[in-house]
C-alpha cells in the first residue's frame, strides 16, 4: 500500500549532496515521535564518496548556519579556508599578464547607477572588478574577508569556503548523527522493491533488509541508482556546449608551512581545458580539467606538472587521481517519490563551483516544498523539475560564456568552443543584446537566479568585452556612478590596513574559535 502521509525519507549515499540534505532536512523538521519526520541516511561502505569539490558559494554559509554548525568547528575539522571569488589567469589571449576576478562582492551601486556604462565610458582601461569592488585588492593582497572580532558566519567582505571534501563529509556526519537525531545505516544498496503504482516502496540493503519510506532521496553520484538506473530518467548530455569530461586532481604541500593561503580559488587556462588552484590551510587542492577529445590524458599530466613546477609546488608530486565524467544533466530530477540530488542529478565541469550551490539550492526547495501527502507530490515535483531544469541551462550558458569571449587562438579546444553551434541559442541572443548595453535583471529574472546579471558582468567585462555605443545616459546618472566608483576606491583603501593576513585569521580561528552571533 502506497502510504498517504508523508512520514520516512531515505537518503541514499553518504557524500556531500547526502548530508548535506540530511543537515537541511534534519534541521528543519522535527523527528517522527514529535510529529516530524524520520531522516534516514544510507551509507555504502563499498562505494568511497567522490572525494573532490573543494570551492563552495557564500550560499553555504547560511547553509551551515541553519543546519546549527559551529563555524568554528568547521574550519577546525575540515581543514576549511576562505574563499573570496574566482581569479581567471590566461583565458581572455593566453599571455602572462592576461587575468581577471569574479569576487562575491557585488560591484558597488549595483541596482542603483550604471555603473558598467559609465565604468567603460571613463575607465574601461581599468579591469572592472578592481574598478566596482574593494574584494580583488583584498584577494591579491592575502587579506581575509572579515576580522578576528567578526562572530560566526557574519563577514566584512562576502566569502564562501574552501575545503577538504573528505573531512567535510565526515564532519557532516558526525553533526547530523550527534546534533540532528539523523538515521544512520551504514550498508550496500544492492535491490529497490517497488508499490504496483511504480513508486518506491523499499530499498534492499544486504545486511539491514528492506529499508522502507514514503520519499527517497538518491544521492548515490554519477551512477545515478534510483532516478537514472531504476527509474531511466534520461541523461541530456552537453559534451557539444561544454567539452569538458576528464580531471586529473592531486594535493600538493606548501613549500614553507606559513605560505600565504590564497582567498580565491585561481583558474589558469590550458592548451584544453585549465587548471585549479584551492589553497587549504595545510595544503593545495590543484586539478586540470580538460576536454578528452582534445588532449591525451599524457598532455594533460605535463601540463599539469608544468603548473605545478612553476607554481612552486616542487617536484615530488603524487601521482594524480583521474576523474571522468559525462557533462549533463537528468530530463527530471524528482520523479514519482524519488528525488535526485548532487552529481546523480548531473555534473558539468566545476568552473564556478556550482555544483554544491546546486546541492544546497535542491535540499533547500525540497525541505521548503515538503509534501506533506502522496497526492500532493506531483504538483511539488512538477515545479522542482521546471525550476531545477531552469538552473542548469543558466550554469550551462554562465560556463560557456568564459569560453565564448575567449580571444585564444593557440588551439582547436579554444575555436571549437567559439563556433555558433557549440553555444545555446538563448545565450546568443543574450551576447547580441549586450552588444549595446550590460546584462541586467531582464536578463537574469528570477528571484533566485543561480547567477545574478552581476556575475554576467563581471565576466563579461573581465574577458574583454565592451559594448558598442548607445544612445547617450543622462548626465546626472554619471554622477551617481562616479560616486559609486570612488565609494569602492574608498572602501578598499580603508579595508586593506584593517582586515587580517588570510592565513593569520584561520590560524586564529583553530586556536582561540570565533565570536558566537
Ligand atoms: C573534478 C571535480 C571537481 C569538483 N570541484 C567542485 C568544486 O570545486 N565545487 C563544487 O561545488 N563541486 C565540485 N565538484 C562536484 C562535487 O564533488 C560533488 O557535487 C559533491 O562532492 C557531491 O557528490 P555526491 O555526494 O553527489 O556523490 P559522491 O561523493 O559520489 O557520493 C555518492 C555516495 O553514494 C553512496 N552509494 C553509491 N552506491 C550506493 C549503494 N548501492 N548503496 C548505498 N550507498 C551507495 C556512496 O557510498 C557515496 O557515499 C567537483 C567534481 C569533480 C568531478
């Protein structure tokens, strides 16, 4: 019998996506003897979580903080960092001197003067981030985005985290199952028992039995075993927009203990694809990712030596890990009474480390879209579906716009990634609508965009790109800008002296812990 009431949910798989939805869920529904509702979360002892996704959004501080983490703990147990935004070494021609921001920090004035306009009319030899943002100077300095007396999760300068995916999830783990009352079964799924109406009514384990509940959440990685296995929910791949599917991943020492710890995670372009740069406090996370059609896995590893070799990272380096992936995404992400979340949903290349954000923003609707009955699931999942698949076409057209604008030459990777049909239709109509003025909220319309127009401008400026003339502003709109302009220059000149060495301040946090709210 299908039950009506929504009572048990089964989450299986135990990496990020995982318990992250288990702290969502857990934390904002009391258990089944109070009323609420019973988390359970499986856990395959056979299959090890993904083990990589370093960088995340200022999203999931607030993330954590309504899961009821210490921030403090945090930093302690996941070896965690702060991360500032994105620097983008050599994509715009490849030269040394080539690179540009994407910080959190949203450009000063942003919604009340056009500041890019006026930005591009008077100082578009200035790059635009350093021009509307204090966070770049902050960035390129090693400061830290807030101070030693700024409580848990409050910033100065917005900030997500860098961190060590591993710890995290055992951090994670730890919480839900000693602070959230969550269910723990530690076992293989290895069958799915189904109601005659198709939903899932069980999930065979092989040393637990059947595993009941009335919603299952499948967050077993990139096998997908309930949504993409059981249910043939279809896989849209995206290797004709994106053309990422390898990663070569290694952790590597600092030369000296106290090296700075960079506050933005730093993407340098290859010959096919480019590599990341995730500073920890006791080590860096360094990947390159690249287009198998493009570049032998042999290729790939010199350019990644040569990286590291370059970047002072020694010449002792481990053997790295390979990752291969198929850049997409599912036709539907909740079918039935089964919701996938995390890399079983899809995975396309981490560029902007969406792929958490993406985690968070799917527990989050899933805890705030709770049905409460089996009828009522459908109407919940019909707008899951059309609101998760809005976002992945959004990251896609974001990602791809990094490679459009791309003046690189040195490569077919980098022409391919420029021909017409490679890139979505609604992203071209967006780039000829910017020809003559900046991306804005038209553009980026819904209240919870993945990437605001402000992220499109920051790369878009950041890459060179500049519209051609338009019909003149009036004067007085200039004024507010410049004022805007010189309330960044402002902002940054005062910031600098009084915000921490990055490193001091996480040491400082290990050691002595951060303000409570
Ligand atoms: C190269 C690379 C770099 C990345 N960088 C970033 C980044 O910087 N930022 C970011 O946000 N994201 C990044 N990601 C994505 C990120 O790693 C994932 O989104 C995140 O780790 C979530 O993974 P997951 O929990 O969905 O899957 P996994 O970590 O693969 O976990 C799957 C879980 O399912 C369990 N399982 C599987 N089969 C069974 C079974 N039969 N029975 C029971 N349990 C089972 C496993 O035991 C495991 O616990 C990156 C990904 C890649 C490939």
């Amino acid at each position: 019998m299908v039950t009506n009431t929504i009572r048990q949910v089964v989450i299986v798989g135990g990496g990020s996506a995982g318990w992250l939805t288990a702290a969502v869920l857990a934390s904002r529904y009391q258990g089944l003897e109070q009323g609420g509702l019973r988390i359970t979360l499986i856990e395959s002892p056979d299959v090890a979580p993904i083990g990589v996704g370093e960088g995340t959004w200022p999203t999931m501080r607030d993330t954590l903080r309504e899961a009821g983490v210490s921030e403090t703990a945090f930093f302690r147990s996941c070896d965690a960092a702060f991360k500032q935004g994105s620097r983008f070494n050599r994509w715009v021609t490849g030269g040394a001197d080539d690179y540009y921001f994407h910080p959190f920090v949203l450009p000063q004035g942003y919604g009340e003067a056009d500041i890019a306009r006026h930005w591009q009319k008077h100082h578009g030899g200035v790059p635009f981030a350093d021009m509307v943002s204090y966070q770049p100077h902050l960035c390129v300095a090693g400061r830290a985005p807030k101070q030693l007396s700024t409580p848990e999760f409050a910033a100065v300068a917005n900030y997500g985290y860098h961190l060590d995916a591993g710890k995290f999830g055992a951090f994670l783990r730890t919480h839900c199952l000693e602070k959230l009352g969550v269910h723990y079964v530690p076992d293989h799924v290895t069958g799915i028992r189904s109601h005659d109406n198709g939903d899932i009514a069980a999930l065979h384990t092989k040393t637990h039995g059947d595993l009941e509940g009335d919603l299952f959440v499948d967050c077993t990685g990139m096998q997908s075993m309930l949504l993409g296995k059981h249910y043939g929910i279809p896989f849209l791949p995206q290797r004709g927009v994106l053309f990422n599917d390898s990663a070569l991943a290694v952790q590597v020492p600092y030369a000296h203990e106290n090296d700075p710890i960079a506050s933005q995670t730093t993407s340098t372009a290859q010959s096919a694809g480019w590599i990341w740069d995730i500073g920890l406090p006791t080590r860096r996370g360094v990947g390159h990712v690249y287009s198998s059609a493009h570049i032998s896995d042999e290729q790939a590893e010199r350019e990644l030596r040569a990286y590291l070799k370059q970047s002072g990272a020694g010449e002792d380096i481990p053997t790295p890990r390979k990752l291969s992936f198929e850049p997409g995404y599912r036709a539907k992400f909740w079918h039935r009474n089964c919701v996938a979340i995390g890399l079983s949903s899809g995975f396309i290349e981490p560029l902007e480390a969406s792929a958490l954000a993406m985690v968070e923003l799917s527990a989050a609707m899933l805890a705030d879209e709770m049905p409460v009955t089996r009828p009522q699931m459908e109407a919940a999942a019909a707008r899951f579906n059309e609101t998760f698949t809005y976002r992945w076409e959004r990251v896609i057209d974001f990602l791809k716009l990094h490679y459009v604008l791309s003046r690189r030459d040195d490569s077919d990777y980098w022409r391919d990634n420029r021909r017409p049909e490679t890139i979505p239709e609604r992203l071209q109509k967006l780039l000829l609508l910017w020809r003559h003025r900046p991306p804005s909220r038209y553009d980026i319309n819904r209240i919870q965009e993945v990437f605001p127009a402000a992220s499109y401008q920051y790369v878009l400026y950041g890459m060179g790109f500049r519209h051609e003339a338009g019909p003149a502003l009036r004067h007085e709109d200039g004024a507010l800008a410049d004022g805007f302009l010189r309330d960044a220059a402002n902002l940054t000149r005062r910031m600098l002296p009084a915000l921490p060495d990055n490193r001091a301040l996480i040491d400082h946090i290990c050691r002595h812990g951060l303000q409570q709210r």
